[in-house]
C-alpha cells in the first residue's frame, strides 16, 4: 500500500492529492492498536521514503499535515519500533532529522510540533541512536536552539526599549511567553536525564546564551561591547530562567570562575616550572599573609631550633685564684 501511495507522491500530481495522503496516513497511525499491524506498516523501510520526499513546504496546508504526520510517527516511538526508523547500519534517523529543519519555523505550531517530536524521540532508551544524536545533531542543533532563544530575547529587549508609551503590550506579552515556553521545552529535555545530551545542552545554554547574553549585561558598564540587552531585562529573563528550568546539571565550576574563564578563553595562565626551589612557595607565602608577623616569628625559631648541632668543645675553667 505505501509502495503506492509513493509512486502516487512521485508522479507530482499537484497539492490536492499530497494532502489527501498526509491526511490518510495521519489518521490510520493515529489508530492503529496492535503492535503486530504497526510493524506490518513500518516495513520495508515505506515510511521513511516519504518522510523524505520532497514536499511542497511552502504550502501551509501541506506544511501542517506534514509535521503532524510526523508527530504522530515520533509517538509511536519505543525501544522496538524505533528500529523501523533509525537505521544503525547507514547511520540515518530520517524522523528525527528531517523534523529538526523545522525548529524555528514562523508557525508556531510547527515549532511546538517539532519540540513534541525531539522529546519523544530523547525519551526512547536505545544507546545506539542517542549516541548518534550526541554525535551527529545535538551540537548542531543545540547551537542553533540557543541561536535562535538568543535572537528572540534581543527582539523582546528592542520591543522594551522601543515601546515607551506602552502601546505594544500585546506584543510584548507575546514575546515573554514565547521565551516562557523555550524555557520550559528546556527543562523538559534537561528531566529525560541523558546525561550526555544534557551536558552539551548545559554548555551551550551556559556559554552561548547565560552568561553572554543574561550576566554579562548585568555586570558589564553601559558602553561596553559584552552589554548585549538591558539590565533590567535581563534581571527579568534570568528570574523567568531559574523559575523554569530546575534540572541544570551542576557545572564542574563556580559561576566566578566561569565568568574569568569566558572572559579570558583562549590566554594561557604562566606557571612555574615545578622544582625543588619552587614548590610549596605559592601555599607558604599565601599562609604567611593570612597569619601574619608573629607566626613568621615563630616559624623563625622553630627552623633555628632543628639546625643540627656544631661539635661541642671542651672549656677550661679556672678555679678561684
């Protein structure tokens, strides 16, 4: 039956009929029951042949169909049928990648669609294709998710700078709700608890989008470079960011470090070379300072007291004359 429905695909015989096929395929995955049927359909690879033709996406009647047939494939997702999609061999997930195109779409249907599909598919417990994601899409597409928060958070400070009389509150709401809503698509990721997906997204969400765009803006003076949007805003969006996502894993370091060390990425810290004169001298000065003059003192005498002794020679004393 696929086999047909992709020859009718092939013939390109106009929108009408791509969206009577979307439509068909989206309501017989919808209610399939039996696991044995399902695997009956996803056979013979049929699926993923029209995953990836080419559509028409410029349609927005297509377009919806499309994603939603898509979503309705990534809820069909578990350690058994996933086989059907991501190909170990050819190192290929076609549901995956093909929807992940779509993740700033200017519909938000679309966005949030694809957002369903990349939580299904990150909740499935195969190693073999989460490794593939780590190694193939998630920086990728990490990147360009934080990208893409970034961008939106600059439009909402422009849209508070600009708006002074309050006329564009619509607007406004808006744009908080969707930077809301990126936040927590954030934090349902960051509670599947992969690890190794959970790392790179915390690298990126720290050093791309935190602590550049979020702290910086706090810290840095109003003329500087690194200030990217207002205080104020920032302030805001960070309080929005520990309200919302309360799975971050712990960074190997404090934020103080992790500010010194963005600031300064790329310069080498000079270092003694370690001999026998040198070490130790760092932690003994520091312990000097803190303890001051008297426990030098003390130091003092106690390194004159382990000298080892001269040979002792005899005196003659004279007796009362």
């Amino acid at each position: 039956m696929f086999a047909f429905f992709l020859n009718i695909l092939r013939q390109k015989s106009g929108r009408y009929v791509c969206v009577q096929l979307l439509q068909t395929l989206n309501i017989l995955f919808e209610n399939i029951s039996h696991e044995t049927s399902l695997y009956y359909l996803l056979s013979n690879n049929h699926v993923n042949s029209i995953i990836v033709h080419k559509f028409d996406f410029s349609d927005e009647e297509i377009m919806a169909y499309y994603i939603s047939f898509l979503k309705t494939l990534s809820l069909k997702l578990n350690s058994h049928t996933v086989h059907f999609f991501y190909n170990e061999h050819t190192n290929d997930f076609a549901l995956y990648t093909e929807a992940i195109k779509f993740f700033n779409h200017p519909e938000s249907m679309v966005r949030i669609a694809v957002r369903t599909i990349t939580l299904n598919v990150y909740k499935v417990d195969n190693q073999h294709m989460l490794h593939y994601i780590r190694d193939k899409t998630a920086v990728p597409y990490f990147s360009n998710l934080v990208w893409f928060i970034g961008s939106h958070v600059i439009e909402l400070d422009k849209c508070v700078q600009t708006d002074e009389e309050h006329k564009n509150r619509g607007k406004l709401s808006d744009l908080v709700a969707e930077h809301l809503d990126h936040l927590h698509y954030l934090n349902d990721i960051l509670i599947i608890n992969c690890e190794f997906l959970n790392d790179v997204l915390t690298d990126h969400l720290l050093n791309r989008l935190f602590l550049p765009l979020y702290v910086y803006s706090l810290v840095c003076q109003e003329k500087s470079e690194d200030r990217k949007i207002n205080p104020q805003v920032s302030l805001y969006l960070l309080s929005q960011s520990n309200t919302a996502v309360r799975r971050f894993s712990k960074p190997p370091e404090s934020l103080e470090r992790s500010l010194e060390m963005s600031r300064h990425r790329g310069r080498k810290k000079t270092q003694k070379r370690p001999n026998y004169k040198n070490v130790g001298e760092e932690d003994e000065e520091e312990r000097r300072v803190e303890e001051g003059p008297d426990e030098e003192r003390r130091l003092k005498v106690q390194r004159l007291a382990q000298r080892p002794a001269g040979p002792v020679g005899t005196r003659k004393v004279s007796g009362p004359r």
